[in-house]
C-alpha cells in the first residue's frame, strides 16, 4: 500500500528590495547606466531565488550622485522608512560597499536590520550575516571598503592642492563678480562685468565708510545681493542679502586680488583679477584695524577726531589715539603705532597732542573756501578723482563689450543643440542683463561731467563752515571730518601736516547747503 505524501506548504514570502548608488552624477542621463546595471544584476539574483519565496517589491531605490560616506541619501531614507514600516524582508546590494563605505555607518544600518528581521544580501559577495563567519567577512570587507574610501579622499585633497598651487580654480561655490564657464571641460572663472563694477564699489564703499554694518546697510539700501547661481539640477541657490559676515567673506576673499588660496598658502590665480592689489591690501588693513564688529566710528568713544585718518610719513603707520589722566584732566595724544609696537626709538615720530593736531585740520577744512592755492590743490585732486571714476566706467565697458562677445560666440557655438536648450535660455538671459548694464555704463559716462567740482562748489560748502560746525555734536563733527578728509600726513622732520580731501564728499555738502538754503 502506497502512502500519500503530505501536501508542501508554499515557501514564505520574501520581500526583496534592490539598492543602488553611484558616487557622482557622470553618465546618470545615459540610456542604460550604472544604476540600471546593479539593478539588472539583482533583479537576476532575486529571480534564482523564486523557489524559496523571494520577490521583488514594486518601489525603486536609487542614489545617483550620492556618496556612500556618510548615510545623507534620499533613497536610502526612503528604505529605511519603508523597513521600519514592515515592507522589507530582504535588501539586496550588487556591492556591499553600495550600501555604505563606513563601518560605523553599515553597523548602524545592520542594527536596524537586525531589530527589523530584515536580511542583508550583496550579489557579487556571497556571505550570511546569520552566521559569525559571515558577520565577520562582512566586517573584513566593510573596513577594506572604508580604507578605499579614506585613500580616494587622499588622492582628491592632493589633486585640488596640485590643482591650486598651479593658480587654477578648484570649484566651490560660485563668488559674486564671476560666472563659472565648464565649455572647455574643466570649470573656470570668467568676469561677470555687471557684477564685477558692483564688487568694486563695495571695497570703495568699505574704504569711505570704515563700517562693514554700515556697509552692509547701504547694500541693503541699494538692493544688492550676493550672488545668485542654478546648480546643475536646476535649484536656485544664493542671492540673499548683505550681512556683516558675507559681506567680511567677500572682502578677504584673495580671488578678487587675482590669487588663489590654500590653506595658508596663496598662490598667483589663472583667472582675471577684479580689484587692483593696492586696494584689496588697503581693504585688509583696515578691516584689521577696525576689526570685524566696528569701524572708527563706532568706536570712536573719546572724540578723537583723526583716528583712522593720522598717519606717520616717515614709518607709513597709522598714528592712534590714546590719553593719558592727571588728577581730573585727560590729555589726548595720537601717537605712532609703530612705537607703541616696538618702542619710542623705532619711530622718529613724537606723540601729537591731539587738540593742536585736530585744530590744523579744522583750520585747513575752514581755509579751502578762502586760499586759492588750497582751492586749486583740492581741484586737481578733484580732477584726478574724476578722471578715475571715467576710467572705472568706460574699463566696464570694454568688459561688458568683451563678456557680450564671449555669450554670443558661445551661443553660437550650441545653436541647434537639443541638449543645451537650458544653457542657451541662461545665455540668453545673461546677454539681456549686460546689454541692460552697458546701455546703464553708457548713461553714466554721459551724466558724469555734472559730477566735475567747481571753485563755486567749494565756495557753497563751506561758505558757512564755523556755523555749521558750531551747530554740530562731537560725534557728528568727527564724521563731518570723515566725509570730507581722505587721509593726514605727520612729517617729523619737516615739521609739516598735509592734508588730502575726499573732493566728491565736498560737491555733495555743497548740494545739501544749496538744497537747505532753498
């Protein structure tokens, strides 16, 4: 008599999910790429496993572009979340090293594995983490995947410090004053000239004012912005308004200056420089001496009406304010910075008293109205002002002119290309913005000569110069003396103070003494 076998009880179901990653974005726009290859292989490995109950759930696991150092993937928390939600059974992997490439990283994922019941399985390495011998070549593998890991980094640190010791732009994020060309392969700085001229006002603004909040606060007036890019993916990033420390950010950075930066290291750049050298150094020392949180006249508690003005001729050094209390009375000095460094003999300078110093000043602001030669002297600073502003303006538009011929032979260059309709939509965008600032550069050039100071505006600043100053407080006769004086010469040995004025500042008090008399 023949015995009936027992009717087979169908395997359990295994609920099989495929991850996939791929360190960069190269290649991902390919008809078949990386990913779909780690999928394909799985997809296989899932189908040899049909007998015993394993099947491939319906959603997709993809990171491309994504690295497996750390566990900040979109993918890889869209699988975690549909694990801790009981959809996983199982979750297959071509390459361990696919999963994660940091052993502590893939020993937490293992822990929620684990507490979840979910196996682990790489197709292209055959191992059970059921069993001690497995756990401990997945270890083995997982710490040759991180020391990988760790020598990549390596050889990436060492190329971008090759890469910039040689003066050539590593990438970053894109810096107002530069748009990023990638026509020739690797990535470049090339001069926006719009923003270029707006980078160059802002170190002017910086140099005149001494404030960066002040500065920051007239950027705001004006509706400046840093700058605004599209990544790749097409996100808008940037463009947020001027703070202190952006704008400290954009004024030590030595890219504008021509130099590329390394560590401590600054190396001569391949790109164009945007601000000439005097000033970017200018620029630095005086942000070290006003540091980050002020300017002189924020902390300019004692009245001291020269300081960040006085300067000593025969070391070059910015001449301090200091004071000295006997009894009730305080005498005020400006003394050389350079002595007060390194002592009384290295500066042949002695210590000014401040009163006497600030009173030759006064009397010099009072006598520009009277003095001819003093008038003529401040004309022909004036001039040379005016002339610099001129050549500022018609070097904008040569660059406006060169980055219109560079757009428009680079739309050329992919006219009828399907694939570049996304760059030629920003070319064309960037061409209507030059030609909207060229035909601004234009008007400028036009309107200057109203700018030009006159012996008459002169005359109408200061025809009232004891009066006004009379009417004003400490704080606003020390920013008075700031608006119209540029900078004070101690000589010691001739005995002589020179002063030089901010002729501009001069035709704009002439205005407001016009407009106030009206």
């Amino acid at each position: 008599m023949r015995r009936r076998k027992p009717p087979t009880q169908p395997p359990p179901i295994v609920r099989c999910a495929i991850y996939t990653r791929k360190s960069t974005d190269e290649g991902l726009d390919q008809e078949f790429n990386s990913l779909d290859a780690q999928r394909e292989a799985a997809e296989a490995y899932i189908r040899s496993q049909a007998g015993v109950g394993w099947t491939l759930v319906p959603d997709r696991y993809d990171d491309g572009g994504f690295t497996g150092g750390n566990l900040d993937r979109p993918a890889l928390r869209h699988l975690l979340a549909d694990i801790e939600a009981g959809k996983v059974d199982c979750v297959v992997v071509y390459k361990v090293d696919r999963l994660s490439r940091s052993l502590l990283d893939f020993a937490r994922l293992m822990e929620t594995f684990e507490r979840k019941g979910v196996s682990f399985v790489s197709v292209t390495q055959q191992f059970n983490t059921a069993t001690s011998m497995g756990r401990l070549i997945l270890n083995v593998l997982l710490s040759f995947a991180q020391f990988e890991r760790e020598i990549i980094g390596e050889r990436i640190r060492d190329k971008i410090a090759a890469t910039r010791r040689k003066g050539k732009w590593t990438g970053g994020t894109p810096i107002l004053g530069y748009d990023v060309d990638r026509s020739n392969g690797r990535p470049r700085l090339v001069v926006n000239a719009q923003e270029a001229a707006r980078v160059r006002e802002i170190f002017q603004l910086y140099l005149s004012l001494g404030s960066l909040l002040e500065v920051a606060s007239e950027l705001g007036r004006r509706g400046w912005q840093n700058k605004a890019w599209k990544t790749r993916r097409g996100q808008l990033k940037g463009g947020r308004p001027f703070d202190k420390g952006s704008l400290y950010a954009l004024l030590t950075n030595p890219l504008y200056a021509g130099k590329i930066r390394y560590k401590a290291e600054l190396h001569q750049g391949q790109h164009e420089p945007i601000v000439d050298t005097e000033v970017f150094q200018q620029v630095q020392a005086t942000l070290r001496h006003n540091g980050r949180s002020g300017g002189v006249a924020v902390r300019n508690k004692h009245g001291a009406l020269l300081r960040g003005l006085l300067y000593c001729k025969a070391c070059g050094r910015a001449m301090t304010h200091t004071f000295t209390c006997k009894g009730q009375r305080r005498y005020r000095y400006y003394t050389c910075t350079r002595a007060i460094q390194n002592g009384r003999k290295a500066c042949p300078s002695p210590s000014l008293p401040a009163g006497e110093i600030e009173r030759v000043v006064i009397d010099e602001m009072r006598a520009i109205g009277r003095d001819r030669t003093l008038r003529a002297e401040v004309l022909r600073q004036a001039q040379e002002q005016f002339e610099a502003e001129r050549a500022e303006l018609l070097s904008e538009e040569r660059g406006l002119r060169r980055e219109l011929g560079w757009r428009h032979a680079e739309l050329r260059r992919l006219a009828g290309s399907v694939s570049s309709a996304d760059q030629m939509a920003e070319l064309h965008d960037r061409i209507a913005q030059c030609e909207t600032r060229l035909r601004e550069v234009q008007r400028q050039l036009q309107e200057h000569e109203q700018d030009r100071l006159t012996a008459a505006d002169i005359d109408a600043a200061l025809a009232d110069f004891d009066g006004v100053w009379n009417a004003l407080s400490p704080r606003e006769q020390a920013q008075l003396v700031a608006l119209l004086v540029a900078r004070v010469e101690f000589d010691a040995a001739q005995s002589t103070v020179a002063v030089s004025f901010h002729p501009m500042a001069i035709k704009a008090l002439a205005r407001k003494q016009l407009g106030g008399a009206a």
